[in-house]
C-alpha cells in the first residue's frame, strides 16, 4: 500500500503546472515525482525502508501543506491508518 501511496502523490504532482509548482515552491514537486518514478520504473531497487518511511513522516507534512493550498480536495484516503 505505502508504493501506491507515494505513487499516487507522484501522478498527480506530475498534473500541477509548473506556475503552480512554482507559486507554491515549499512543496517538493521533484522530488514527489522522481521517487514516483523510481517507484514504477526501477522498482527493483528500491528500499522499502525509505518508502516507508516517506509514507509515515513525510506524507503527514505534505498532507497538511496541500490542505492548505488545495482545501477543496478529499485527501481522506491518505490520512493515517493502520493498513498504511
């Protein structure tokens, strides 16, 4: 679950315009989308120890920032749960 979490998150980063990105600069767009594409293209090599914990610090935080920019938006299937 926790790759098609970080997946998710890289699809739709690749959707915001790069005006938007830039307008919201403290959001790490780059990087949310090279770590999708780490995902579904060299999965082979990588470490589920940092998907995870991307998944269980990072997210919270990106989450609270997109509220923020995008209130609109129904993040309810990315809040904490235990099957993460």
């Amino acid at each position: 679950m926790s790759f098609i979490i970080v997946q998710n998150f890289g699809e739709a980063a690749r959707c915001v315009s790069n005006r938007t990105q830039q307008k919201y600069s403290n959001i790490p767009w780059t990087k949310i989308i090279g770590m999708r594409h780490k995902i579904v293209h060299d999965y082979l090599t990588v470490d589920d120890k940092i998907v995870w914990d991307v998944v269980k610090h990072e997210i919270p935080q990106l989450l609270a920032e997109l509220k923020k920019i995008f209130p609109n938006i129904s993040y309810d299937q990315y809040e904490e749960s235990d099957d993460v």
